[in-house]
C-alpha cells in the first residue's frame, strides 16, 4: 500500500509539473501555474521520502485522497447541465486570448453557446470578459467574432468588455439585462472546472440560472482545476452560500 501511494503521488507530481511547463509556454500566464508547481513539487516530495512513520504515511494517503476527491468533484459538479435550451439569455464567460486568438477552452464554452442558440434563435448570446494585460482585443470582441463566423446573428449577440473576474463577468452581464426591463431567464456556460464556483457567486448575489459546463481541454486541467480550487477556497467564507450551491 505504502510502495503503490509513492508511486501514484510520484505520477500526480510529475503530471502537474508538466501540465504547468505546456501552460507557461502555450497559454496565457495564470496563478493556477505556480500552484501546478507547488502541489506538483509536493507529490514528488511524498513520492520520493523514504520516511515510514505510519503517522507520515496517513497524511500522505490523505493529502492524495483529498486531492483527487476535489478534481472529481469539481468536475462533476460541473458537468450536470441544468439548461433547458429555452432561457431568454444565454452568459458565456471569457477566459483568456493567445493575443487575439481564443483559446481552446473558450472555444468549448463558444461551441455550447453557438448549440443552444440553434436549438432557440430567439435568444440573446451575452459574451462577457474584458481585455488582459497581454491581449490584442478584449475577449468578448473575439467571441462575437467567433459567434458571427459560427452562423449566429450579431444583432443577437450583446459584449460586456469591462469585466476582468468570473464575479464582474456575472454582475456586469446581469446589469445589461436589467437595463433592458427584461424578465428572463439566464443560462451560463462556462467550462466544467468553473461552473461550481459560478454556482456560489450566482446564489451569494440572489440571482437564479441554469447552467452548461464545456469540457475543459485535456492539457490544461491541472492548472485549470488547481486555480478554481484556489478561488473555491478563498470564497469558502460565504459557508452558508457553499452549502447552496449544492
């Protein structure tokens, strides 16, 4: 048992640190790729030590259950899709551009938004997400690019371009409904690893949505994962609203 969790911490540790080496060299820079290779240095460590303590062996097999366990979690919170593709307004997030090209990622969320307004024409695509510190437009612009390319009416897309957090991404866009006078009803795409957090915003500010979780591409879920679980923890203040996001 001792020998099979140092060689499964050793396959974590050395996974994260590669995950984290195609981020830093592919995409945009984010925090979640120091974290990548913190935890990734750390599973390497539990990997390596030669300690037999069974004290020191319990809180290795704890800090992999739990680890994994939040990926798994994570995850399958956010890929039970509660749309019922008949929401008057359809949110998707921004993440981040290479310049002016989406990435990967925001292309899934992009996918989902481009399928449900096929299965409703009737609704309005708000692309949200402003412009970060290395990128040529901001990300809503090249979303609504996409959108147009993909066979979606521009008069059907609104652009939020001031937000630069999932919590603007969220207030901003429900401010541009509201300013319509619009009773309506939302659906938020996002990817799989983000969705429950948008949960916990959605519900700590009294709004109500369905959601869509996009798959998340396969290279970047360490970093991508690691970073949401960083915010899901720094948010765990709001106990009370957690336990609703169940």
């Amino acid at each position: 048992m001792k020998s099979a969790l140092k060689v499964l911490s050793l396959i974590i540790g050395i996974t994260l640190i590669i995950s984290s080496i195609y981020y830093f060299i592919c995409l945009p820079f984010n925090t979640g790729i120091i974290m990548c290779i913190i935890f990734g240095a750390l599973f390497i460590f539990f990997g390596l030590c030669k300690w037999s303590s069974p004290v020191f062996n319990i809180l290795r097999g704890l800090f992999i259950f739990v680890f994994i366990f939040s990926f798994v979690f994570i995850g399958i919170k956010g890929s039970i899709n509660t749309s019922n593709g008949k929401e008057k307004y359809i949110i998707v997030l921004g993440c981040g551009l290479n310049g002016e090209k989406i990435t990967r990622n925001l292309e899934y969320r992009l996918e989902q938004a481009v399928k449900l307004y096929e299965e409703n024409p009737n609704s309005i695509i708000i692309v949200s997400g402003g412009k970060g510190e290395h990128e040529i437009i901001t990300e809503s612009e090249a979303m609504l690019n996409y959108l147009i390319s993909n066979g979606v009416n521009d008069n059907k897309v609104i652009t939020e371009t001031e937000s630069t957090s999932t919590y603007e991404n969220l207030t901003y866009s429900e401010k541009l409904i509201q300013e319509r006078n619009d009773c309506h009803s939302v659906c938020i795409i996002s990817n799989d690893y983000h969705i429950f957090r948008i949960r916990m915003i959605v519900s700590r500010l009294g709004l109500t949505a369905n959601y869509v979780g996009a798959k998340t591409d396969w290279k970047t879920v360490p970093v991508c994962f690691l970073r949401e679980l960083a915010a899901i923890l720094k948010d765990a203040v709001y106990v009370k609203k957690v336990i609703q996001a169940f």
